[in-house]
C-alpha cells in the first residue's frame, strides 16, 4: 500500500455522502484506519464496504456530534477498534 496516511487513524465525520465520502475513500487510499462517522449509518456502512482494503478495518460509526459526551464515546470507540 504505502501511503502518506500510513500508521494514521481518520474520524470522518459526515464521512458518508459528498465530500465526506470522497474524503474517507481517499484516507483509506493513502493508507488511514478510517472511521466513517455519519448520522445514517447505512450509508456510512456502504462508505465502509468501497473501501474494501482488509487490513485497515475500515469502520462505519453512526454519530451525533452535537454534544462533547458524544464526541468522548466516539474517540473512545475507535481507540478500541484500533
């Protein structure tokens, strides 16, 4: 693989539509562990599926990053996946 984004973990948040979305194929191209963060994970899950690269466990997260509590369990629950 070999990317500038190697060793790196990604939170993409809005990761699942638009910019979003192209952000998180590309962070995963260059070699990110990418959580794709998204209020509608199903679409955050069909992100998580294009990136298809095995060893970097791409994730999809359903996210509400509208209190500080939200945002503490989220980088909590990538800590652990990672």
């Amino acid at each position: 693989m070999g990317g500038r984004l190697d060793g790196k973990v990604a939170i993409v948040t809005g990761g699942a539509m638009g910019i979003g979305h192209a952000t998180s194929l590309l962070m995963a191209r260059e070699g990110a562990r990418v959580v794709v963060a998204d209020l509608q994970l199903d679409r955050a899950q069909a992100t998580v599926e294009q990136i298809q690269i095995k060893p970097l466990r791409p994730r999809p997260h359903q996210c509400v990053p509208d209190t500080r509590s939200g945002v503490y369990v989220d980088l909590r629950q990538t800590q652990q996946h990672f």
